[in-house]
C-alpha cells in the first residue's frame, strides 16, 4: 500500500497502480484479459464491482479481486474503470461522487456518454477519460480510440495508451471520431463475420467442407488484414497486385462490383454511427 499522497509519483509504475473496474461485463473483461497477459498489471491490483456474482465469478478465476460495493472500487484503486450499461451510469456516478479525488484518474468505455456529461456528474477536479474499444481487446487484436477531458493531461493519457497498447491498436482522437468509430470499428467486427460467414459459404458451395473452409476464410481475413497494417500501403494498390490481367480475382471483383459490396458498406458504417449518435441524445 502506498499514502494517498504519494500517488502521483508512483502512478507510472504499473505493479504499483491499482485498477478498478465498475462494471464487469463483456468488454471490461476484455480489457482486463489483455492488462494480465501482457502482465501491465498483476490481478491482485485489480478490483471490480457488478450488482450479481454472474460476471464476476470470471474475474476470480483470472485472479482479480472483486466486491459487489462501487464505493470500495474507488476507495481502493487510482484508475477507475467505468463500464456500466448507459442507463446506469448517472446513478452510480452520483454513488461514487463523493469518493473520487484528484489523484483518480477515470475512464469511460459507457457508449453514448459524452465527457462533458461525465464531467458534469463528477466533480470539477475529475481526470477524466473515454475510450471506445471493440471485443477483438479480448485476443490483444482490439481497436480503442480515447479522448481526454480537460483535466486530463499528458501523463494520463500516455498511461492509458501504453496500458491499453496491450489490447490492441489504441489511437488518441478528438471525441467526434468516438460515433465513428463504433460504426467503423465497434459494429464492424460483425460487418467482418457476416463477410467471413460468405466467404466459406462460396467455398462450400463449390465442394470445400465447411470447418476448412471456415479457417482459411479466417485466415485470409487476418494475412489480409496483417498486410494492410504492415505495409501501410492504401487498400486499392494491394488490390490491384492480386489482379493480374484476365486472372481468377478481377472476375471475382467483378461480381462484388456487381453487388455494390462498397456502397453497402458505406451505409453499413454511416447506418452504426447515425444510430450512435442518436444513442447519444437519447
């Protein structure tokens, strides 16, 4: 244990942090799964709160401690994890208000729940964070974009994305991008599969069996994927080297072409992120 005093100094030095989760759902567990692997911080310096035993039983076998008290969380952690369902948040934003001091630094992953909002409901003081991942975080392979409110400084946002470069891509934006970011990244992972699901139906169709299939789609998926991030080259220049001239894949392109694959998509993204936003209002 460390005196409330001398947190700041020691806030950089991750055995030393001790993380709380509010909230223990899906995406809180995939972000604690990537802290422990990449061994940012030890489970016994983590804590998190849910109303039932249901989710939390998950976090103690992965060796977290954890309580059905909001207040204890804060009390006993410096980075506060906020993950409750929307609906939720005021309320317990009220609970733990009067716990939360200027040595905390608190994160939102609650959609829909702007920083002025979060600011609003704690108090003046509060550092205070939103980041938006995406349930790949649970295989270290997310995307999480944050923002910071206006309390929250260098320091705080260089210990949240060296913490959260363990579950993923994790990119500072301005908190616009957020809505974007959830239709583009958040709901995208299904856009994925539904694609993925398509891909290895075509090959069954043509005489592959369907769990083979199924694991070279995947795997086509990810070597695709991996090449684009790798080689940071625009999409359309590795497209036009899988073509050659009169070849299998420009007749396959073709077809999608056909199909208006890019503007479905297009409204796939613009559909997930107006309904973000009006998640938002609500």
């Amino acid at each position: 244990g460390v005196a409330p005093g001398a947190w700041p100094q020691v806030a950089m030095e991750a055995s030393e942090l001790w993380v709380g989760f509010v909230g223990a759902g899906r995406m809180a567990g995939g972000l604690v799964r990537g802290l422990l692997q990449a061994g940012k911080v030890p489970a016994s310096n983590i804590l998190a709160s849910a109303p039932s035993d249901k989710n939390l039983d998950a976090w103690r076998e992965l060796g977290c401690r954890t309580t059905h008290c909001n207040l204890e969380v804060v009390h006993r952690s410096t980075l506060v994890f906020l993950a409750t369902k929307p609906h939720i948040l005021p309320g317990v934003l009220e609970e733990i208000r009067p716990a939360v001091g200027s040595h905390h630094i608190v994160v939102s992953l609650v959609a829909g729940v702007t920083i002025q909002t979060l600011q609003r409901l704690l108090p003046p003081w509060t550092k205070v964070l939103r980041i938006m991942p995406n349930l790949p975080c649970v295989v270290q392979a997310g995307a999480m974009v944050f923002s910071r409110g206006s309390n929250a400084g260098d320091e705080e946002a260089a210990l949240l994305k060296s913490l959260l470069s363990s579950c993923g891509l994790c990119e500072e934006v301005p908190e616009s991008y957020i809505d974007i970011h959830t239709g583009l990244s958040g709901s995208g992972v299904a856009y994925v599969y539904l694609f993925a699901e398509a891909l290895a139906e075509g090959a069954v169709k043509m005489g592959m069996p369907g769990a083979l299939a199924s694991r070279i789609a995947a795997q086509t998926l990810l070597g695709a994927a991996k090449m684009l991030l790798e080689t940071g080259e625009h999409p359309a220049k590795l497209r036009g080297d899988v073509c050659t001239p009169g070849g299998t894949t420009i007749y396959a392109l073709h077809q999608l072409e056909k199909g208006a694959l890019r503007a479905t998509v297009m409204n796939a993204v613009e559909a997930a992120t107006n309904r973000a936003c009006d998640m938002a209002k609500d």
